[in-house]
C-alpha cells in the first residue's frame, strides 16, 4: 500500500538549497539527478517507509523519526521523515555528516515560517 506523502516546508528548502549548490559546484544534469534521486526514494518509502532507520535522537521532538539514504550517487544525503498510520511525512534532507541533531532542531538557511 502506497502512503500519502507530504513534504514539509524545512524539506522543501533543504531539497533547493542542495539544487542549487549542486547547480553552482558541479552543473544541471547533477542537480536533475539528485532531484529524480530525492523522488525515487520518496516513491520508495511511500510504498515502503518500515525500510529506513528508526533514529535514536534525544530531543523528545525528534522521536519517531526515521531516516533512509537518496540513492543513485547521492548515498551521504538522508531524507529524515515520519510515518503515522497512512501518511508519509518527509522533515528534512540533509547531508549525513552533519551534527544531525543538533541540525534538525534548526531552521534551513532561508526558511521562513508561514
């Protein structure tokens, strides 16, 4: 059964911010593949979310948090999102070697809060 998937607006940003540094360090057809990387993960995890890593954070707000490689190259990214009974919410993307915790707690550059 494929979940209805949301992505959340801090996503959103992440999944541009990452666009556009691939599309000024490396070029386009970079950032097309990292993009149709991003959607095949999200169509993968929609049909099967149990297949990411259940993230052990301290942060109460962070519990229940998964998190699954974008394959195709872009294996040091990780989207982080939460599964609850039919739905599929992608939180964030964002390079694994980062303090991810720390991370997650903050706002992407350029995030503004509706």
């Amino acid at each position: 059964m494929k979940r209805s998937t949301s992505v959340s607006g801090q996503a959103e940003v992440d999944l541009t911010n990452q666009y556009r540094w691939y599309l000024d360090h490396a070029n386009a057809e970079v950032a097309e593949r990292f993009l149709a990387a991003f959607d095949a993960t999200i169509d993968r995890l929609a049909g099967m979310p149990g297949i990411g890593r259940l993230r052990r954070f301290r942060s109460p707000e962070l519990r229940g948090t998964r998190s699954l490689q974008i394959g195709s190259g872009f294996n040091s990214h990780l989207v982080f999102y939460r599964v609850a009974g039919d739905a599929l919410s992608v939180e964030r993307i964002m390079h694994g070697a980062r303090d991810l915790e720390r991370r997650l707690m903050e706002p992407p550059e350029g995030f503004v809060e509706e």
